[in-house]
C-alpha cells in the first residue's frame, strides 16, 4: 500500500565477484522451520558400501568433525547413491561427472541426500541441462545446478509460487527450463551479478524467474543499463493504483506483463512482483517479500546486495515506521515459504565462509547417521559443524530437535541457546525458534512442581524477553510472553500466567502481532475459572483502546482493523453469557455501524 511519506532506503550493489571453489558451494541444505532430512532408511547396501559406513561411524565416533570424517562421509555417500539409484534413477555417466566435477560434487554430494523423488528429479534435470548444453554448463555449474533445483523441486505446480498465480495468462507462460538457461547464459555478460562465479544457493532466486522469454528482452532494454542502486528502486515507478482498492483496477483485464504493469501501475503486490522480477532479470537475487505490519498486509522486494562492508539482504519499500518484523518469501529449493530472516541468516553464513557452511552441512549428516539416543554420545560433531560455521542454521536446529524429543539432555539445548545468544544479536528469530523448541521437555517437567527447576527456567524466558524488547522486537517479544504464560500454566501457575497474558495484551495492543492471542489466552483463563466479572472488566478496557483502524489511510477506505473485530465480537459473546443482552446488541451495532460505512 502507499505511503504518505517516502521512505529512501540506501540500498546499492557495488561490483562483485563470489568466489566458489569446488569445496565452497553448498549445496542446499534446508532453511526454515523444516527439519534437516532424516538420514537415510537403511539401505540395502553392497559390502563395499556397508564397509565405508562402518568405518565413517567408526571415525566418528570420538565426535570430532574432521576432515577426514567429512571426506568419508563424501565417499559413503556417492557408494550408496551408486549402489541404490545407479542407473535405475541416475545414468551411470551422469553420477560419474557429477562426483568428479571440480564444482558439482561436493555440493551434490553433500547437499543432496538424493534418495527422496525430488533429489532425483534434480539430478535428471542438471542431466537434461548438460546433455542440451554441455559447454555452458561447465561454463556455468552454479546457474546450471539453480535451474536445476528450481524446476526439480518445483512439482506439478510448475515454479511460479502460487500467491503470484494472479498474473498467470493465456500470454505469460512460464519458459521452459532449458530456454531460460540458455537466455541467461546468452546474457550473461549484462547481468549484474556474475553467473559464473556467483554460487548458486544464491541463483535460486534468479532461476525461479517466471517472466516469458520476451519480457525479460523488454526489462534487459529498459533497466540494463541502470545502475544497481536505481534498479533497487524500481518498485516505486509503478503508479499507485488506488482505483484497485475500490475494485476498478486501471490494468483491468489486461495481461499483467511488464509493460502492461508500468503502463497501468498497481499496488503493493504489483510492485513487488513487477521489481522482483526486473532484479531476477538482471541476475540479481530477488524475492517477493510479503508481511504483516502497524498498517495491514503489505508487499515489498527483498535481494541480495552490497551493505557497507558486506553482503547482505536488503529491502526496497520495507518501512521500518509500519513495523514489518518478518516478511515471508518462496524458497524454490523447498517449494515452500520461509522467512526472510532465515534467507537473510543464510546469506551470511554463505559470506562467514562457503568452505565452512559445507563442511558444517556434512557434519549434520554425519551426526544424523547415528540413531535415537546415541546421538547423545556425538553431539561434539554439531559443535564442529557450528565452529566450521556459527551463521549455519542446520546444527542448531538439529539439536534444538533432538533436545525435544529426548535424544538430548535439556541441559545441552541451554548451553547452546546461551552460546547463540553471544553470536545471533542481528538474527533473534532463530533463536526464539530454538528457545521454543529445547523448552518442549521442559514443558513436561514442569508439571512435576520443582520449584528451583521453575524459577531457573523462567529466569531463562526473563533474559530472553529483555533481548527481543532490547532489539526492537516486540513481535518475537509478544511470542515469548506466550511462551512464558505456557509454561507457568504448565507449572500450575494458572493465575501467573494470566497476570503476564493481562500484562502483555495491554502493553501491546497497538502491535499488529500478536495481541490477539495474548488476549484470548488472558480470556480463556478467565473464563475457565469462573471470574466473569474481572473478564468483562478486562475486555471493556481493551475494547476502548483498540483502535478500530490502523492509521488514516486505512480509514479513508474503511479497511476496519481484524484485532478490532476479534475482539469486540468476543466482548459482545461474553456480555450475552452473562446475561447482558443489552449491552452486547450495543457492542454488535457498534461493530456494524463500521461494516455499513464500508458498503456505503
């Protein structure tokens, strides 16, 4: 939506060059709240494999990541793709170039466990790539193996992410996999980033490009000889359209090509979908950013470019004064959505050390080899992957799992949470994920009533909110009040929990987070014990500070705010269980006196 005022962001990509050798790729190993594979089922496995794994568990086993470790671990796992899919699945020719190129076989060997369809499917098309285009791909791995993993993941959906689905057209069909290939290697010399060099976690999100063939012709005329930091800002040469929000978009029934989009504008969505697609365009890593802010749902760009002394990703029409926490964007290697922050997180794990994010990589496989509780026994390889990489979020996220489901003392899930809070200040959403997840046993100990445990453990929830409200979060901030109120209900401590739940709503109920979870969990207590007249109190007091709109723009076309209803329809329910019909039609009519001046 537009803004009243502008928002310059600084945002400009000096010249780069991305260095990738054959041990510095990786290879896609998971991001977001998914968990890391599981390791292989045990596979029916000739001698010769069966001896490499025992001999990797072997070596292993004093739970030192070493190199060695790491290259048994590369050996292993090209014997048992050789041994399982070879040449069922995978032509013997193409598993035999893949493990010997100097740049593909670390980052398929150890980035893809290649024993589910979608590894598969990946390797048959980086084989359908080189079959076409055999001097380009050598020319070009890293954008080979991005299309690759883009149109392998991308399932029967094709790979335009389904919330842009409304600029699909009889006209905009998405080029097939080797003709954008070859448009971009075609191109290379006007790209913005070098697609020889630049590694390819980071040209996913220039393979995922769904514009047709001649639109990418038309933005390579139009922005290719811009400077980065103007095309950064290409989202705000579209034309707000305010006719869309009162349903007569200007476009119509146009196409929602490029062309047809600078011409008629858009909205938010529009701009970020018609800039992201410019970046892609020009080789730059590029995603539609979507978020919930002060003032409603709202659409931004997000790519990766040059901060003052380091990568980074940045944002294009992000505005800091509405409050976007976290944005949300499609990530092509899980056809899914993830967010931003862990795309960001990502990033400079990939700039800390590429060498060290695969390497960290392999020792989360290795680690996830052995099974159940004797993993216990080798957690020092999650603690060499993190050493080979902190920024990698793989290792942290495995033993936050295996904490959770008992493979792990809990006492080990706190030693590393506090170790990340040291490294992660510019990262808190991982650690908030993390937190939640070693706090899962301790969710069920909690109601055997150990006092000192309890205190310990809300001493710990205590520091942790004081960071997220010390780092301008108050979204991660309002999670851990949940969190916290959980786990003192957990406890026993139903009438803690409900002074923190009170507490919090009230100190937050301007955020566009996370109020309304904070007051129903506040409303349920209440009503569970019996206490109507302290609810009806409570939700009186909320009801007059809520405001029924976000700002002025979201009242000049009556966009009514949703905490608003939620909670005056609650108010009005309450007051009718206690018997207040009157005063419940009153709060009914005041809410539909807002849903009248919006038809009018």
């Amino acid at each position: 939506m537009k803004r009243k005022s502008a928002c310059v962001l600084a945002v400009f990509l000096g010249a780069m060059v991305l260095a990738a050798s054959a041990a510095e790729v990786w290879a896609g190993a998971p991001r977001g709240k998914k968990a890391p594979p599981a390791p292989p089922a045990p596979p029916v496995e000739d001698a010769a494999t069966v001896a490499l794994r025992s001999q990797l568990l072997e070596a292993a086993a004093p739970a030192q990541l070493t190199d060695d470790v790491i290259d048994l671990f590369r050996r292993y796992t090209i014997a048992r793709v050789r041994g399982q899919h070879v040449p069922d699945r995978v032509p013997d020719a193409l598993w035999t170039w893949v493990t010997t190129h100097p740049i593909l076989c670390d980052a398929v060997v150890l980035g893809l466990h290649a024993d589910s369809d979608t590894d598969l499917r990946i390797l048959e098309m980086l084989g359908a790539l080189r079959e076409q285009f055999p001097q380009q791909v050598e020319a070009y791995p890293h954008l080979a193996l991005a299309f690759a993993v883009v149109h392998g993941s991308a399932g029967k959906h094709g790979i335009r992410e389904r919330r842009l689905r409304y600029v699909e057209h009889e006209q905009r069909e998405i080029p097939a996999m080797a003709d954008a290939f070859k448009d971009y290697v075609d191109n290379a010399a006007r790209m913005k980033m070098p697609l020889d060099k630049t590694p390819w976690p980071l040209l996913l999100f220039v393979a995922d490009n769904d514009l047709p063939l001649e639109e990418r012709l038309w933005v390579r005329m139009r922005y290719g000889a811009k400077l980065v930091q103007v095309t950064g800002q290409v989202y705000y040469s579209l034309e707000y359209d305010y006719d869309k929000l009162r349903g007569e978009p200007r476009i119509g029934d146009r196409p929602k090509s490029m062309p047809n989009l600078l011409e008629y504008g858009g909205v938010c969505a529009e701009r970020a979908y018609f800039s992201s697609r410019v970046l892609k365009t020009l080789g730059i890593p590029s995603m539609y950013d979507v978020g919930e802010g002060a003032r409603g749902g709202h659409a931004w760009v997000a790519w990766v470019g040059q901060r003052v002394k380091n990568m980074d990703l940045l944002y294009t029409a992000r505005f800091d004064y509405d409050r976007y926490y976290t944005g949300s964007v499609y990530d092509p290697r899980l056809a899914d959505f993830v967010l931003d922050r862990d795309v960001q997180l990502e990033v400079a794990a990939m700039i800390h050390s590429y060498k060290g994010y695969l390497e960290a990589v392999a020792g989360c496989g290795v680690y996830t080899l052995f099974e159940g509780r004797k993993r216990h026994y080798v957690t020092g390889l999650l603690e060499g992957a993190v050493k080979r990489n902190p920024y990698c979020a793989v290792p942290w996220r495995l033993v936050a799992a295996d904490v959770a489901d008992g493979y792990i003392p809990a006492d080990k899930g706190e030693q590393m949470y506090l170790s990340m809070l040291r490294q992660f200040g510019e990262y808190p959403d991982l650690t908030l994920e993390i937190l939640t997840r070693i706090f899962v046993p301790r969710m069920v100990a909690a109601k055997e009533g150990d006092g000192t445990q309890v205190a310990k453990n809300l001493g710990i929830l205590g520091k942790a909110f004081d960071l997220y409200a010390r780092s301008k979060r108050p979204d991660l901030a309002v999670k851990l009040r949940c969190l916290q109120g959980e786990y003192l209900e957990a406890a026993g401590r139903a009438d803690e929990a409900l002074k923190v739940y009170v507490t919090a709503s009230e100190q937050y109920l301007t955020e566009h987070y996370g109020f309304v979870d904070l007051f129903d969990r506040a409303a349920n207590i209440m009503q569970e014990q019996g206490r109507t007249e302290m609810m009806l109190t409570y939700m009186g007091r909320v009801v007059h500070r809520v405001p029924p709109y976000r700002d002025s723009f979201n009242r000049e076309f009556e966009l009514v705010d949703p905490a608003f209803k939620h909670v005056m329809e609650r108010y009005a329910q309450a007051l009718e269980a206690a018997g207040k019909a009157a005063e419940a039609r009153a709060q009914r009519d005041r809410l539909a006196s807002y849903d009248k001046k919006k038809k009018d």
